[in-house]
C-alpha cells in the first residue's frame, strides 16, 4: 500500500491545504471547505473516511482477482476510484458481474448486478445492500 500525505499551512486566521497526494477523485475541496478552519478533527475523520474506503475497495478488487483467478474470465475492470467494479466468471457458466457504489465513502457495493449469459439472458438480478446498524 501507498502512503498519502497531506501538508497543512497554519496561518493567522486560516489554515490552508499545501502539497497532497490524495487522489483527485476524492473531494478535498469540499472538505477543505466544510471542516477545515472549523475542525481539523472532523476534517481528518472524514478525509480518512474516504482514503480507507478507496483502499478497502481496490483490496477487495485484488483479492477477488488473485482467490477467484482460476474462474475469471480476465482482468477486473474497475473506475480509478474502484466505485464501478466489473468481471466475468466461467462458473457455472459464464456470467457477468456489476458492482456499482454511489458513495465514495462505502466499503460495500449498493448495486449488485448478476447476468448469467448463454443463448439468452438468463438472469439479470439488481439488489440493493442493506445497512445495519
């Protein structure tokens, strides 16, 4: 795994974001606006938030690839942000799997899609995830 970092700029009345490397598909400027000069903490806690979802995700991607690679039909495809994730597997027959998440800051898909291909469409299944409290 990577590191990101984050150079903060403590001025008189302000604190401002300097040099970073947190993927641009995350919304620091949001953040920055929201949290920053009010709370360095909710500030953090949310930035981390999403910088551990993202890894979370692209985790799961990988270990998908690597325990299931001997069904795969070729690579995982996913979004840079690992939001959109997609694959085919050969068991029991070929059919192609959707994973879609709305938010940047989950860990589990909201959208699961499931269609089963042969010389028809089989089965299209859409679910959403529930959340437990």
């Amino acid at each position: 795994f990577e590191s990101f970092y984050l150079e903060l700029i403590f001025g008189r009345k302000r604190i401002k974001v300097g040099r970073h490397s947190i993927p641009y598909f995350i919304p620091l400027d949001v953040l920055i606006d929201k949290y920053l000069n009010c709370s360095i903490k909710s500030f953090v806690s949310t930035l981390s938030t999403y910088v551990n979802a993202y890894i979370s995700r692209r985790q799961q991607a990988y270990l998908t690839q690597q325990s299931f690679k001997d069904i795969l039909l070729g690579p995982i495809q996913s979004s840079f942000a690992v939001d959109y994730v997609q694959f085919h597997i050969t068991s029991p027959q070929p059919t192609a799997i959707r994973l879609v998440y709305s938010d940047l800051k989950a860990t589990l898909p909201d959208k699961v899609s499931v269609v089963s291909e042969g010389d028809e469409m089989r089965r299209k299944e859409t679910r959403k995830w529930c959340k437990h409290s």
